[in-house]
C-alpha cells in the first residue's frame, strides 16, 4: 500500500478503537485531510484513491456514530483490497452528504504552485531526484529555497580601480584569450585579457577548455569575481560572466548563492530559481492579509520573493528578509496559539484530593518543599480541578525538584483510582524514577506493591505481557518506563495522567502516541532544559508553564573550576580527600574510544585503564558509556549507588536526571567538546546532597581555556542565565528542540529575535480573535499555508 494510505490506515484503526468520537486527530479528521492530500498528491499516491477518501470522510464530524463507523469500516476494508486503486464505489453512497463541507474551503485551490518541480523548463525527472537531496519537489519548494549568502557583484568597477581583495563586477572586450594546459597539474587553463578603456586585467578560467569557443577576441563581457594578484599580475581566477547584451544573472548585481549537492551546479540552480521566479511570484496568492502587510509595511509576496532571490540592493534584500522571517514566525505563532486554543478546549475528568491529607503527606516528607514547589503543585492542583485537559510543562534546574511534584500530581489522579504513566528518556532513569516513585507511594500506603510497575526494554517478555494484562485490567495504577510504553501491544484500562520526564528526549509525536492511549489524560512534561524566558512563547507556546525557580534550600552551589591540562593532580588530589571523607566522584569523557593506538585523554576506555592501573588503583572504579548492554549499565549504575564503587568513569550518559547525593565532585575531560547545556547538565550530577561539592572542567588543550563557554561554566549556576547566553551566542539549536515542536516553517527567521516574535504574536492572536476558524474567504491562502507548515502537528493524535 502506498505511504499516505498506510499512514491514514493507522489513524482509521485508532479511530475505531476510540469508538469514533472523531478525537484520534486534534480538530477530527477534516482537519487532517487537506494537507494529508497535498502530501498524498505530492507523493505520487492514486489520485483517485485520494478522492474517494476524502470524499468519503467529508462531514465526518457531523455524522451520527452508526454513520461514522459505517464510514471508517467502509474505508479500511477498501484500503486493505489489494485492487483499491482501481476499484469504484457508486456515488450514491456517498454524494449526498458532499454539501456538509464549508464551501470556502473547497473554493481555494493553491495547487498550482505544489505543482512538481518538474513543471520548470529544463528540470526533467533526473535532476528532480536529484534536487530531492536538497528536499526540493515541488516548485513551492524552490521559490522557498532561499540563498545562504550573497556575492554583492552590483557595483560596475573601471577597471583602473580595482583593488586587490574587491568582489567586483567589471564589463569590458576580450583582447586575447588562448587555452593551455597547467605546468603542475592536469588542469586545462583559458587565459584572456580582458580591457575597458582604463586598463586591462588578466583572467584564468580552469577546466572550461569550451570557453574559447564562446570568446573570441572583441567579445564584450561582464565578469564578477574577487580581484586577485598572481605574479605580479592583477587577475581574476574562475570569476563568473556573462555576455554584456544578457539580461545578468551570475554578475553585475547581488548575486545568490545556495546550498547545493551533489550533480547540482550553482549556476545551473540560479537560473531555475530565476525561472521559477519569474515566471511563478506573479501568479501565487500573497497568504498574508492586506492589512497586516500594511500595518507592518511589508513588500508584497511576490517583492519579497523576487527581493530574497535577486535584490535590486541591498535595501530591498533587507525588507525581503523582515517579510519572509515575520511570516514564518507568523504561522509558527497561529499554529502554537491555536493549538493552545484547542487545548484549552479539551474537556477531561476533574481530579482533586482533601487538601488536609494532602498537606499532612507533604508536611511528612524528610525536608520542606520550596515556594517554587508549592506554587507549581497548586497550579496543577487547579488544573486537574479544571474540567481541561493539563498541558502543563513543569521546568526547573537541575536538582530543584521536580519529581516530587509530579508525585503529588500522580497521587491525586491515582486516589481517584485511575491509573498514571512516567515515561523516562532511559532505563536507568525510569529504574531511578522507579526506586524512587515507588519508595513514595508504598511508604505512604497510597499503592500496594503490585500495584506499581517498571517497564522498559529489557523487562523479560514474560513480565512484559503480565504488567501489559494488568495494565490493562486496571490492577497497574503507576506504571514508569521508557519508550517501551509507547509500544502498540500496551493498553491502559483508564490512564489519566501522563509525565514526561526530560522531555526534550521526546518528540511530539511520541507525546502524542502515550496521549492517545488514554482518554484526554493530563499531561504534564518536566525539562531541565532551561528555556530562557524570551523563547517561552515560542518553542513551548502552545504549553502552560510553571518554573521552579530556586533550588531547594540548604543546597550550597557547586563551585566550579577552569583547570590547565597540566594541573589535573590539583582535580586528583581534590578527588582522594573526598572519597577519604566516603563521598563519589564522577569522570566524563567525550568519547568512548580514541581514533588510534596511543591513549586518548578524551576517551573513556583509556581514560578508565589509566585511572585503574595508574592515578587510583587504591579505589573501586567503575566503567560506563552507551555501548554497554543495558544490563551492565544497570548493574554499573547501582553499585555505584549503593557505593559500592567510588568513582565512576564515564561518557555524557550519565548527563540525564541521575540522582546520587552523596557524589560530590565531577570532572569534565575535554569540556571543550561539550556544549553549554550539556556541562550544565553534567555539573547537576552534583550538588543534590548537603555536602559541598565540586566541579572541574578542563579542556584539551591550554589554548582551549579562551572557551568562552567554559568561562560561563565558572561564573554561574544559573540555568536560565546559561541558555540565555547561549542563546546570544550561539542560536538556539542546542538547547531547544524546535524541530521537535512539529513546526517545519523556520528556515530564515531568527528565532531569538524577540521583536520579531512579538509583532508575529501580536498579529496572530489578532487574526485568530477576529476569524478563530480561519473561515473568511481572504483567510482561506492563509489557512492552507498553515496547515502545510504544521503538516507534522496535523498528525498530533489528541
Ligand atoms: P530534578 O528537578 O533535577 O528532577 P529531583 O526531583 O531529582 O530534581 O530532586 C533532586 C533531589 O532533591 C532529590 O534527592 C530530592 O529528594 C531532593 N529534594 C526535592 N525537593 C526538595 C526540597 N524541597 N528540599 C530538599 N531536598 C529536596
Ligand atoms: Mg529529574
């Protein structure tokens, strides 16, 4: 079966399964179709087989449960007949119900420009395969393929000016030109003069040997390039040209430059953006509505593309970029705002708890929970209360506790005797969850023994379909695990509350895949990730958000150290005296194993040998990294839990939520090699207990101290001050996953341009106020535009 069926097929089983309340896809399935289509259309499914799918689920909403299911059988035992392409349904059965549709809807049809890139002169089916590479198929695709630099080529020089190291342009006549082959090397060289009027300049082109059949001597030529000098020469190497009398593409003006792979040629990829350009701006809807163009004096569509592509200056190449980032962020903000809007609408079981039980457990916890703490369990508290599904993310630094919240959370749905699923980014971590969860609840006598389960990966089949069946049967009310919940044979009897611990291991979708296996439970997704303040309205937009500000008190900071290389016995001493006091220390390396033979300081293999048999041989070391089978891992993880070893050698696997008090001191090998988020993460291994502790970075190499990261690392604890300079310094790639967040749309934008956001905010929850369904005929560009950037949200099974 063809991809776009297979996919549809899966979401026509849950719906069964849900017993067709039209819930399996946020916003029912109408909401899913159109750009199911498109991409059905634009993977080259049977067009026929498309229509008739979405004909027959036209009005799906609005039927009566008998017609749905009807409807739903009807179109799985079609998709399942090995001759569905082919085979006709009379249209009586399903015509009259066609008027159901909002006729707006139907009007629009953009298709013109998802037509396939083959629709471009000159891009036959060999160079469309290969364009994919670059993620190009349809001619959509190209007039977004926006340039990664630009060569200013715009300013015409005499070339009596030139300077050597210019980009420039000049225009003049061959006045010789001849072919001969390199002294050095195989390479055919073209040799020309080429003179203006006000001098003359030597020009070499290699490997183009043809070119001298195109220039003969008194051929005007634009050429544009860097001026070069080359034996005492001034010269341009390999500059592009053009004749003079051609309407100039690769010189005499900003010149694009894209990205480009293998058996695509820049020149030849200018010339079909050009094409497509040209031929196509004039002729695609400008999504944006006029009045929000004219409130923002933005270009048009149509400008801004052709200004993106080919500025006629720089003025024009800056508007174009203000244009097209503020629509990204524009469709990124509808789609957040309006998926909060449907959360927020999404009714689910109200949960409370008597408060003065509550308040005499959390009075008998061994320590006092932080205002931040209180404050986000009350928000929760209101939530579960709220008769609306829970989005909440709970975030918090490292070590300011956020798994005793998600306990009292949990409790609270499971008094009420439904059931609750943590969901951990690691085995090891949903063991530690597990120990620690379960310590809770059976100390407590909120649950009995076999009423808490573990599942991961390596849980012995035979468990698996017993904690499965009682899952199932309800017996289970907290299960914890790994993504071996999210497997298809695990049903819940009434899962009612779902946390996600470190959520920035999930993506959306496996969010979705645990939502879906109960019946609108809530969510709540913890991150240590700090997400500096400016990005909470953008990545996690569409969540509500509390934040646990401080760290639980009596916690002293980890001090943090910058070390040369060659003062590693000031870290090794440091380490003896702490686990003389019976304290553990942690190791981190950046790789497992060294490129070659000799010992690699950065690798964990030979990093550990030389701790056991040199620096500590008095000491019980223990070895871990992600080869290792889980069950060593495991293994390794609870020695040195139960102190069974002093220190641990290990890779950045120990970076995620490992919770050991009385490790006190880690040490980063190669710090430089880690990113600001993962040091800080590794520095939280430390500094849970009350014991002082201490973390050491030191870098590869004694140059590597200038690390501005590193520097960081040493003058602050702070979380949200790290990711807000990280953010300054380096964009947002590696502390928020915005690709997670299912939107495809940001390619130019900037995502820490707050203004930007703001103006992209402001206007989208203005346009969403005055038109919350996008029905207006002059929404109708906008409305599919959105529902093609937000292909991978669509999808988001409720
Ligand atoms: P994280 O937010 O990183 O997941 P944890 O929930 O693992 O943090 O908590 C870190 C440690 O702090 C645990 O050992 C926990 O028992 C302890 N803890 C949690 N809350 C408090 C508090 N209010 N006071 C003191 N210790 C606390
Ligand atoms: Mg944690």
């Amino acid at each position: 079966m063809h991809a776009s069926f297979v996919e549809l097929s899966k979401y026509l089983v849950l719906e069964s399964k849900k017993g067709y309340n039209d819930k399996t896809i946020v916003g029912g399935f109408e909401r899913l179709l159109p750009a199911w289509k498109t991409r059905a259309q634009d993977q080259g499914a049977d067009e026929e087989t498309i229509q008739y799918i979405v004909q027959k689920l036209d009005g799906y909403a609005k039927r009566s449960l008998d017609e749905r299911k009807a409807i739903i059988l009807d179109l799985t035992s079609y998709l399942q007949k090995p001759t569905a392409k082919t085979q006709q349904e009379e249209p009586g059965a399903i015509g009259h119900k066609a008027a159901t549709c909002s006729p707006v809807v139907r009007s629009y049809q953009p298709k013109a420009v998802f037509a396939p890139i083959t629709v471009i002169q000159g891009v036959g089916e060999k160079m469309a395969l290969k364009l994919r590479k670059l993620n190009l198929r349809t001619l959509y695709d190209l007039l977004h393929y926006y340039p990664r630099r630009y060569n200013d080529y715009s300013r015409l020089t005499p070339i009596r000016d030139l300077q050597i190291g210019d980009e420039c342009t000049i225009s003049g006549a061959i006045q010789s030109i001849q072919k001969r082959k390199a002294k050095t090397s195989h390479l055919q060289m073209v040799e020309a003069i080429v003179g203006d009027g006000t001098g003359s300049i030597w020009i070499t082109w290699f490997n183009q040997p043809w070119l001298t059949n195109r220039l003969n001597i008194g051929t005007q030529i634009v050429a544009s390039g860097k001026v070069d000098r080359y034996m005492g020469r001034v010269c341009l190497n390999n500059p592009e040209w053009e004749p003079v009398n051609a309407e100039h593409l690769h010189t005499n003006r900003i010149v694009p430059v894209y990205p480009l792979t293998a058996g695509i040629q820049q020149k030849w990829l200018r010339e079909k953006i050009f094409q497509a350009i040209h031929y196509w701006s004039e002729r695609i809807n400008d999504y944006l509505p006029e009045s929000i163009r004219r409130d923002e004096h933005f270009p048009s569509l149509n400008e801004a593309l052709k200004g993106i592509h080919f500025p006629q200056n720089q003025q024009a190449l800056a508007n174009a970029i203000e244009r097209l980032s503020f629509d990204e962020l524009f469709f990124m903000q509808l789609g957040v705002i309006r998926q909060k809007r449907e959360w927020q609408a999404l009714s689910a079981a109200v949960y409370s708890m008597d408060p003065d039980m509550l308040e005499k457990e959390i009075i008998s916890l061994p320590y006092i929970l932080t205002t931040a703490q209180r404050n986000a369990l009350q928000e929760i508290q209101h939530d579960l209360a709220s008769g609306n599904q829970m989005n909440r993310l709970l975030q918090g630094d490292v070590g300011s506790g956020k798994t005793v919240v998600a306990r009292f959370a949990m409790e609270i749905v499971i008094r009420n005797g439904k059931q609750a699923a943590f969901l951990a980014p690691t085995a090891i971590l949903a063991q530690q969850h597990f120990d620690t969860l379960s310590g809770m609840f059976w100390g407590d006598e909120i649950l009995k023994k076999d009423e808490i389960a573990l599942l991961i990966g390596d849980t012995p089949e035979k468990e698996k379909t017993e904690i499965r069946g009682n899952l199932a049967a309800g017996k289970i009310k907290l299960v914890i695990g790994t993504h071996a919940l999210l497997e298809d044979p695990v049903e819940f009897q009434e899962l009612q509350i779902v946390v996600i611990d470190e959520q920035h291991r999930f993506g959306v979708e496996q969010r979705s895949t645990l939502r879906m296996k109960g019946n609108n439970p809530h969510i709540l997704i913890m991150s240590a990730t700090p997400i500096p303040r400016s990005l909470n309205l953008t990545v996690y937009g569409d969540l509500d958000i509390s934040t646990l500000t401080e760290l639980p008190g009596g916690r002293i900071p980890v001090k943090t150290y910058l070390l040369f290389p060659q003062q590693k016995f000031i870290v090794y001493e440091k380490i003896k005296e702490q686990v003389e006091a019976g304290h553990q220390a942690f190791i981190v390396y950046p790789q497992i194993e060294g490129d070659e033979e000799e010992q690699n300081s950065l690798a964990v293999l030979d990093g550990y040998e030389q701790l056991v048999k040199k620096t500590f041989p008095q000491y019980r070391i223990g070895l871990l990294h992600g080869r290792m089978k889980q069950e060593e891992k495991d293994a390794i993880m609870t020695q040195f839990r139960n102190r069974a070893l002093d220190i641990l050698a290990s890779t950045s696997v120990i970076e995620v939520g490992m919770d050991i008090p009385n490790a006190t001191l880690i040490l980063v090998e190669g710090a430089n090699h880690f990113g600001l988020a993962q040091l800080h993460q590794l520095r939280g291994r430390v500094g849970r207990g009350d014991a002082e502790s201490f973390c050491y970075l030191i870098p590869d190499e004694d140059s590597k101290m200038e690390n501005e990261r590193l520097k960081k690392m040493t003058q602050t604890n702070d979380g949200f001050e790290l990711a807000e300079f990280d953010l300054k310094t380096r964009g947002p790639g590696d502390f928020f996953g915005t690709r997670q967040s299912g939107y495809g749309g940001l390619n130019l934008a900037n995502i820490s341009d707050i203004k930007l956001i703001n103006r992209a905010r402001i206007q989208a929850t203005r346009l969403l106020e005055t038109d919350p369904e996008l029905q207006q005929e002059d929404h109708q560009a906008l409305k599919y535009e959105l529902e093609n950037l937000w292909k991978a949200r669509n999808g988001e099974l409720s």
